[in-house]
C-alpha cells in the first residue's frame, strides 16, 4: 500500500470531516434561520467530501475498510485534520472566520487538486472545488460583513483573529506525506499555495477594515495526529454509537 | 356591507377558489390563518432542535448527512411559512416575540426528549406520518400562499418519512439490542404522535368553522383513524409492538378500535408541563438573543454599503 497517498487522503477526509462536524454542531442554534441552513449546507457538502474521499481511502487500505470504519474507529491519533479545524465553533464571528482561513486555503489546494496524477482525486477534486468556491464566497462576505459592521462585530472578530491566527501556518508546513504526493504530482505545485492565501486573505481582511496580524508563535501538530484537547471530546461523541454496539448495520 | 363581503368571500371558497393576500378577508379568518401557520412554522423550527440532537452522534456518515439534510428542510419549511404568513401583515421578527414569550404554540410533539438513535427513526415514521396526515389536505387550503407552500413542504415530508421508517427497518433486522432499542423508542412515540391531531372534535371549538372556511377538510378524529390504519400495518413489518392493548380489527367499522388518549398528559404538555417545553423555548431564545449582534452587523455593513455606492453614483 502506498502510505503516503493513504495518508494524504486520510488528512484530506480528516479536515473535512472535522470541520464538517463542528458545523453541524450549529444546525438549528444559527443567529437567523438563513445563516443556519447556510452553515449546515456546508456541513453537508464537507461530511459528503468526506465520504468521497473515505471511500477511496478504503479501497486503498482492503482489508473490509468502509468509509465508517475509517470515521468512526480511529482515536485522536490517527487523525490527520489540520488543529484549525478542531477548534470549537466559539461565537458567530470565530465560526466564520476558521471557515474562511479553511476556505481560503481550500480553494487553492483544491484547484491543483484537480491536476491531480492521482484519477481518483481529480474527480473528487471536480466537484469539491463547485462546493469549496461557494464556501469561500459565504464566509469571505461574512469576513467583511462582520469587520466593517458594527463596533461590536468588528471587536469579535478581532478577537476570533487573535485565537485563530497562530493556526493558520500548519496548512502550508508540509508534511512528508504531502511532500511525496507533491513528488509524484498527486497535489501539485504545493509550494505555490502560501502566497495565493495571503494574497486572499490580505484582500478580504483590507475590504473589512481588518489588519493583518504579525506572524508569531505557530501551532502545528495536527497532520501528524499531535491533537488539541478537543478533537477526543468531538470524537467520543461523533463515535458512541459504533463504539458502544461495535459491528452492527445503522 | 360587510355582510355583502362576507357572503362573496364565502361564496368564493365554496367555489374552491383561492383567498390571496390582497383579496378582502374576514378578520377572524385572517386570525385563524396567522395563529395556524405560525403555529405551523414554529413547529418546523422547534422540531429541528430534538433531530438536530443527534446530528453529532450519528451512526454513519450517510445517517448524518441524511439527518443534516433532513433538519435543514425543515429550516426551509419554516422559512415558506414564516413567509406565508407574512402576507397575511405580520413579520417574522414579531412572531419570533410570540414563540419566545410563550405567546404562539408549536407542535406538542418536540417538548419529548430524542433519547436513542431510534427516536430519529420513530419521529420519521410516526411523527413526519401523523404531520403528513395533517397536512396532505392543507395543499388544498382555501388560503392560496399557505396552500402553494404546503404543496412544497408535503413532498420533503414524505421523503423524510420514507427515511425514519428505513432506519427503523434497518434496526428491525438488527441485533437484539437494535431491536430493543427500536421497540422502546416507539413505545414512547406512540401516544405523543396519537396526541398531534389535537384533541377529539368534541372538544375541538375550532374545527367547524375551519372546515366551512375550507382551512380544515378532516376532523382531528378522522384523521387519527387513518394514522391508526396505516400505522398498525406498518408495525407488522417492523416487528414491533404499539403500546395500546385496546388495538383491535373491529369489522363493522372497517377501521381498528384503539385505547383511550391520556388527555391530561396531553393538556400539561400544551401547558408548558413536558420533558423539554423549558429547554426548547430557552435554545431558540439563545440562538435568537446570541445572534443579535450578528444581524445587527450585517444590516449595518449594508447601509454603510449603500452609502458608498450612492456617494460614487453623485
């Protein structure tokens, strides 16, 4: 088995995953019904990347492996989701923002995804990127929405940078699983990535009347399954019910 | 005068044509429309928080999108209706007051606690059943914007239902333990999906008047009848039990004799007195109140928006 195209595609469903769940934890708690149905559509199209991708994943790896058994059977771990992800949904403008950072390097990931050597990837990449653009689009405006609104919105997400800033560098300090992808063409032209994303974010953040923060202190660990506190309480109530009746048909 | 209007009005719906917004209607028609269908929106939006529960703990990825799916319809079905009933001259923000003061009911049915995996299934069957009863003949509704919107909201709810029953097939040909759980997940939901069509039509003052408005086509009794019809067959191929020993065939009526509802259960329910009426009011407060400043901001950025394109335009 090719460890580092499982591996690569584990982190890719990972991030999905996670970040798909944590919005779904807002289904039906959003700030106006518009916004909920908004976040859960994202939710949806995320856990469905998951699935896409879970499931070549599973191919890869035989033994009887299901995009479940990857789901809902792995500790913390054997994670791969980058710790941006994971963080918890905090207020409004915390949610938009990780979704935007995410987005934001998303977008370009996924477009040279689509030149994947890898056919598998490619197509998953093809409709992704449909899902990945609109994302990019709702939480972009909602950046510049809440930045120049009022004192107050522009506050919290001044804050939400401040808590989310020092994760941002773990998506473009590459692994060596993505490096041998990268080596093989299967995620091309990974290096070009870093400065498509601050170019989008130097835009957006300008457009809100936001600053930039200085680079300091950077988190990272997540791609190497070196986790926050939070992933395991996520998991432990993502996987109870295969966890606590193991091997039954849902 | 008015009584002049009022026979054209009539006359109209027993024409079985449509009342639309702009058309002259009696008040307490409009009254009865806006207290229905906001009762019927908030139900929608209320009954995403007992689904909504187990969104995080869904068993597999295609259960959760499935059930993600699912409760973000029903946010959509809220929005047709909150939107139809504004055009009867009320906005969502004052029915928003109404629900959280306690003012507008919402179905019973999402004051019980989802407890298992099942309850997802059982509100599928019987839940989305009964409401699919209730409201089938609503697409006929004498009020055109409420009918049009059920027609829309019918067809997600028969799918939704389709879906719950699935998952309850699914656990029937389970495990033990699945099929415990699938049997003690409809025992709860059995009464409470019984107690949707309201109470009988003896103590139903409303129903009358409804039915002549064309607003109501079936009794509340009628309607439950057929839910015990369907439903008793549909049992058989779950393999489960209704908790109602009273069920039986009775072949001069060609329908199935059922137990006496518990009323009073039903009444405390309605009254504020079930598992969970103080934690569903107090979620939709919070995401309302929390969400305050983010509405606030969005008109703000608009306004400054609009500004600046009127400034460029001078």
């Amino acid at each position: 088995m090719a460890n580092h195209l499982h591996d690569f595609l584990i982190h890719l469903g990972d991030n999905a995953l996670i970040l798909g769940h944590r919005l779904s934890e807002l289904t039906s708690h959003g700030p106006v019904l518009e916004q909920d149905m908004a976040m859960t559509n994202i939710a949806l199209d995320l856990v469905g990347q998951t699935r896409n991708i879970f499931q070549v994943a599973a191919k890869l790896q035989g033994n009887g492996a299901t995009e479940d058994s990857i789901a809902y059977t792995r500790d913390a771990t054997s994670y791969k989701n980058i710790l941006l992800v994971e963080q918890k949904n905090g207020d409004f403008a915390k949610t938009v923002l990780r979704q935007f950072f995410y987005d934001a390097f998303n977008y370009h990931a996924y477009q040279r995804l689509l030149k994947s050597s890898n056919k598998d990837i490619a197509a998953i990449a093809e409709k992704a990127i449909k899902e990945i653009t609109y994302h990019l689009k709702w939480s972009a405006e909602w950046v510049i929405r809440l930045g120049d609104g009022t004192e107050e919105s522009n506050s919290r997400i001044n804050a939400a940078i401040d808590d989310l800033w020092p994760y941002t560098e773990e998506m473009f300090k590459f692994t060596d699983y993505e490096l041998a992808c990268h080596d093989e063409g299967i995620f091309p032209d990974i290096h070009g990535i870093k400065a498509e994303w601050d170019e989008e974010v130097k835009n957006i953040f300008a457009e809100a009347t936001l600053t930039v923060p200085e680079d300091g202190w950077m988190h990272d660990g997540g791609k190497r399954g070196v986790h926050s506190e939070h992933l395991g309480f996520l998991l432990a109530e993502m996987q109870f019910l295969q966890r606590a009746y193991p091997g039954q048909q849902w | 005068m008015e009584k002049n209007l009022n026979d054209i009005f009539q006359a109209k719906i027993d024409r079985e044509e449509k009342i639309e917004p702009k058309d002259w209607m009696p008040d307490a028609y409009r009254k009865t429309l806006i207290r229905q269908i906001s009762q019927h929106a908030h139900s929608e939006i209320v009954g995403m928080l007992p689904e909504g529960n187990w969104i995080t703990r869904a068993p597999t990825l295609r259960r959760k999108v499935a059930l993600m799916a699912k409760v973000q319809d029903e946010a959509g079905h809220g929005l047709y209706l909150y939107s139809a009933c504004e055009t009867l001259g009320i906005d969502r923000d004052t029915l928003f007051e109404q629900l959280h003061s306690g003012k507008a009911k919402y179905s019973s049915i999402f004051n019980y606690p989802t407890l298992s995996w099942a309850d997802i299934g059982s509100i599928g069957w019987l839940v989305d059943g009964a409401a699919i009863m209730n409201q089938v003949p609503l697409c006929r509704c004498s009020y055109g914007p409420y009918a049009r919107a059920m027609v829309r909201v019918c067809k997600e709810e028969s799918f939704h239902q389709r879906q719950g029953f699935e998952i309850l097939l699914n656990l029937s040909k389970g495990s033990d333990e699945q099929k415990a759980m699938l049997q003690e997940s409809v025992n709860r939901w059995w009464w409470p999906a019984m107690m949707m069509f309201g109470p009988s039509d003896a103590d139903s003052p409303n129903t009358q008047q409804s039915m002549q408005w064309k607003i109501k086509r079936f009794t509340n009794d009628e309607l439950r009848q057929k839910f015990v019809d369907i439903c008793y067959e549909q049992a058989k191929i779950l393999n489960v039990t209704l908790p109602d020993p009273d069920i039986k065939w009775n072949e001069e009526r060609g329908h199935y004799d059922f137990g006496e509802i518990n009323w009073d259960e039903f009444w405390q329910v309605v009254k504020g007195n079930g598992p969970c009426n103080k934690e569903r009011i107090a979620a939709r407060k919070t995401a309302w109140e929390e969400g305050a400043w983010v509405r606030e901001a969005a008109v703000a950025h608009a306004n400054k928006r609009a500004a600046r394109k009127t400034k460029k335009v001078a």
